[in-house]
C-alpha cells in the first residue's frame, strides 16, 4: 500500500532514470518529460553500473531536490551468473544513496516476488519467489530499502506489454509481431494458461503519479483481468488484414503457476483514484498503431 507524502500532486524538481534507455525506463522517461519534468536520462552509455567508480559517478550527479528512478537490470534474471550481476549493479546504487542525500527513490521491481496463491495476489500478499527472477528483485527491494535515507516507493508489475518490447518474449509482444509478418502463431498447449498483462505505458503513469504524489510503500501494477494466452492470440489477429492461423502445441512440462495468477488492482484505485488501467484489446491495439508509426 502506498502513503503520498505531498499534501497535493506536485511534479518532482528533477527525476533521475537509471535505466532510460530500456524498454520500460524509456516510457517511464517519456512520460515524465511530457509532463514537464526535467529528466536526467542514465543509461548505460553514460553509467555502467557495473563499471569500476560507478558509485561516485551516481553520487555526483544526484542532488538532495532529485527523485531517483530505479530501472536498470539485466532481465529476465534465468540463473545464479545473472543474479549476482544484478545485484552487483545494485551495490553502487545503494553506495550513491548513502552519501548523496536525494527527496525520493522509486524502484520498479516485478510481480515475480510473490509466491503463488489461490486468491489473487495484492500487495500484501507474502513475497517468498520461487524464481531466480523473483529472487533478485526481492533482493534488490531489501537492499535500496536500508539505503534509503528519504521515501522509497516499490512498484511491482506483472507482465509488460508494448511497442518497443526488445525481449520478444511468449504472449502479446512476440503475438502482435507474428501477426503483423503474417506468420502463424503457434500457443504452448492449447494456450489455456490466464495471466495478467499491463501496458507499459500504464506502467508509466503510475510511475509519474507515485513521483508527482511523492509516495512510499508498495504498489502493483496490475490490471485485475486475466485473459488466457488464445484469447490474446485471438485478440491480436483479429487487427491484422491477413490474420494468421494459430496452431496449438504440445505442452513440454507444467504450466507456469498453475495456469492462473490474478490480482486484486484495489491498492491502486485507493492510491490513484482518477486512474485507468488499458483495457488489454485497446492497449493491443494501440501498440499496434504505435509499433507500425516507428521508434518513438
């Protein structure tokens, strides 16, 4: 749950986005820079945490009036090699935080914390994650938390969808992309498994609204609505001129978390009541028109 610290919205002097040139740090810098927030774009080309004397660069180029926005992993986090480089890059971050005071930290961890429940997950669901995923995020969330001198907030999200998605991974992203090449989609199984699927351009105005609100605690960035795999599939030909066939496949071991994982959204219209989450055939559809307008 989340507690704003500003009696009313107030835009944040300078964010500081650590990770500005990834998918979800690069909306999240967009969306700030639309609000007319000066942003500080650090991307590994301008700070390789894991670089020797990254702490010092990170400290001085902080000041006490900024918001620091932490995006920067090596995802997904698949083994142990990973998951001592992310929480390497962590340590400088943590390094910085102790020694260049700054108004507010936001990290953007992810779902995967949660263990898997019957009921929907909510932010005070217990975070034990079966993942190495999971593992490093939860991780990384303890770590900034003792070295946070000022409001820290945590927002987890489920799975992100988007136009300029670089993983490719199982679902909308790789779907919508099959779809516009006009080659068949083909689901794992019968594609029966539901999940939840968030926009990253959600993601990112929840992340503006945590910064404008100056908020701390915890909040999910889920929609609340589940949709199987073949109904996304089915959702995204549907956009196309020529839409492809979509061919089951046989299953090669369980369903990830049982096939189900939803969420109750309830923190987030409690924190952000004017706040709407993309309905998911409107968000594919955007991220179409979005992905056949270019790089943005």
């Amino acid at each position: 749950m989340l507690q704003h610290m500003n009696t009313a919205p107030a835009a944040p002097r300078r964010a500081v986005v650590l990770g500005a040139g990834g998918f979800v740090g690069g909306a999240a810098a967009r969306r700030l820079e639309a609000a007319g927030v000066e942003v500080l774009r650090l991307g590994r080309p301008r700070l390789d945490l894991l670089a020797q004397g990254a702490a010092d660069a990170l400290a001085a180029a902080l000041r006490p009036d900024d918001a620091l926005v932490v995006v920067s992993a090596l995802a997904p986090c698949k083994d142990a090699a990973m998951m001592a480089a992310n929480l390497r890059m962590i340590e400088p971050v943590c390094a910085a935080l102790r020694r260049a005071p700054i108004a507010h930290l936001v990290y953007v961890s992810s779902d995967a914390v949660y263990r898997d429940a019957p009921l929907p997950l909510n932010e005070e669901s217990c975070a034990e994650p079966g993942s190495a995923h999971g593992a490093m995020h939860r991780a990384r969330e303890v770590l900034l938390a003792d070295a946070a001198r000022c409001p820290f907030a945590i927002l987890r999200p489920t799975l992100i969808y988007g136009a300029d998605d670089p993983h490719n991974g199982y679902g909308p992203n790789r779907f919508r992309r099959l779809a516009a090449e006009g080659k068949e989609i083909v689901l794992f199984g019968e594609g029966e498994e539901r999940r939840d699927h968030v926009l990253v351009d959600d993601v990112a105005e929840l992340m503006r609204l945590v910064l404008f609100h100056r908020s701390a605690g915890i909040l999910n960035a889920a929609t609340g609505q589940v949709a199987s795999f073949r109904q996304i599939a089915e959702m995204v030909t549907a956009l196309v001129e020529r839409p492809p066939a979509i061919r089951s496949s046989p299953r090669q071991g369980p369903m990830p978390h049982g096939g189900y994982r939803p969420f109750d959204c309830a923190a987030t219209a409690k924190a952000f009541p004017g706040f709407r989450y993309a309905k998911l055939a409107d968000g594919l559809a955007l991220v179409l028109r979005q992905a056949l307008a270019g790089p943005r």
